[in-house]
C-alpha cells in the first residue's frame, strides 16, 4: 500500500536537487514495517507529525544523491526527529513519487553530532 503524507514546498526542496518533478510526498507500508521494526514506537508515537516535519523543517541536511536528511524539534514530549526522505527527480523514472525511506527520534548528542558533521542545505530562520 502507499499511503499520502503531504506535499512540501519545492522551492525549500530545491537546496537538494534542483530538478525535484513532484511535491507529492508519500510512504509505502513496507517503510512503516521498517520504521516499526527497527525504530520501536516511532511510527505510532510520531508519525502524526510527519508532514509537519516535511513542510516546517528546522534543518536539511546533506544526504547521499537525491536524498535528504529532515531534522525537526517536535514540541510532542519535546523529542528531536530525524526524517529520510527520497527526491524524485527528473533522472528517475517516471510515477515515482518523493518518500520517505526512514525516521526515528534521535537524542540531543546525535542532533549536535549531525549538524558539526554534515552540510547544513537549509536552516529555519
């Protein structure tokens, strides 16, 4: 199954890949499965909050081509998140959709260990 999370701003988007061919953004239930195995009680607690971490990010950052890495502070428990989140451009084939590949609540040493060590794309005002 795949299943509508949201539609992000390509403009904000665009500090990834420039040629992104849709806003939409989606999850298949294999990725739940996956987030629900190996990242216990993420899906249920915060994936609620999904599109807001795709639509008001506090950080993008660098990932592998095509990829980015989604940091959001969620108020909900006052947990930091980190999102996967896979671009579709104009170089994949066609009907692919943007989705998310993973997301887990990270701890505050893994949030100012990723941003010391990877490229910081974009950064909330």
């Amino acid at each position: 199954m795949i299943y509508n999370i949201c539609k992000i701003d390509l403009a904000l988007y665009s500090v990834v890949a420039s040629n992104i061919v849709t806003d939409e953004v989606i999850i298949t239930s294999e990725r739940i499965e996956h987030i629900r195995s190996r990242h216990r009680g993420d899906f249920e607690e915060y994936g609620a909050y999904f599109a807001e971490i795709l639509q008001s990010p506090d950080y993008i950052l660098e990932n592998r081509r095509n990829t980015a890495e989604v940091l959001k502070e969620i108020l909900h428990k006052g947990k930091k998140c980190k999102l996967i989140l896979r671009l579709q451009t104009g170089s994949d084939p066609k009907g692919f959709k943007n989705a998310v590949i993973t997301f887990l609540h990270i701890r505050d040493s893994e949030w100012r260990r990723l941003l010391r060590s990877k490229k910081v794309l974009y950064k909330r005002e």
